[in-house]
C-alpha cells in the first residue's frame, strides 16, 4: 500500500509523472482498500474539500475515523475539527 499511496501522490502532484488526477485517485483507493493510514487520511482530505471527487462529509469522517484508530495524528486532528465544528453549528 505505501507504493501505491505514493504513486497516487506523484499523479496528484505531477512529480515526475503527468498530471493525472483519476489515475491519483484509483491507486488512493487501492492504498485505502489496504487499511493504510496515509491514504485513508488523503483520501479524506480529498471528499472534504471536494477534491477529485464528490464533497462527502459522511465519508470523509468515516476514513479520518479509521486512519485515526490506527494512530494516524493528521487524521485525529481532521476529526477533532469536524467534531467541534459540528458541536459549534448545533448550537446555533
């Protein structure tokens, strides 16, 4: 999987590769289908933002959940943030 997520990376990024947003997020999602951390906070990031693929707010929780269980920090902070995000929105 850390081939693959880092592949995904030289797509995102066009590091010594053509640009290549759809073959970025198809080797993503290979890493994430293998429980790594990295890419499942990635790939996060990228339903989040909205970014490659559709805002999905739902699933972008549900991989920081997973990166974070596994001890990935950037998750847990993503996670923390939404959390408090949503906590300041109810009360409104």
């Amino acid at each position: 999987p850390y081939g693959q997520y880092w592949l995904a990376t030289l797509y995102m990024l066009g590091y010594g590769l053509a640009r290549n947003l759809q073959l970025s997020l198809y080797w993503l999602k290979r890493a994430v289908i293998q429980e790594y951390p990295p890419a499942q906070y990635a790939l996060g990031q990228c339903y989040l933002r909205g970014f490659i693929v559709k805002k999905d707010i739902k699933k972008a929780c549900g991989l920081f959940y997973r990166a974070a269980f596994e001890g990935h920090q950037g998750a847990d902070v993503a996670l923390r943030k939404l959390e408090h995000k949503s906590a300041r929105i109810s009360r409104i």
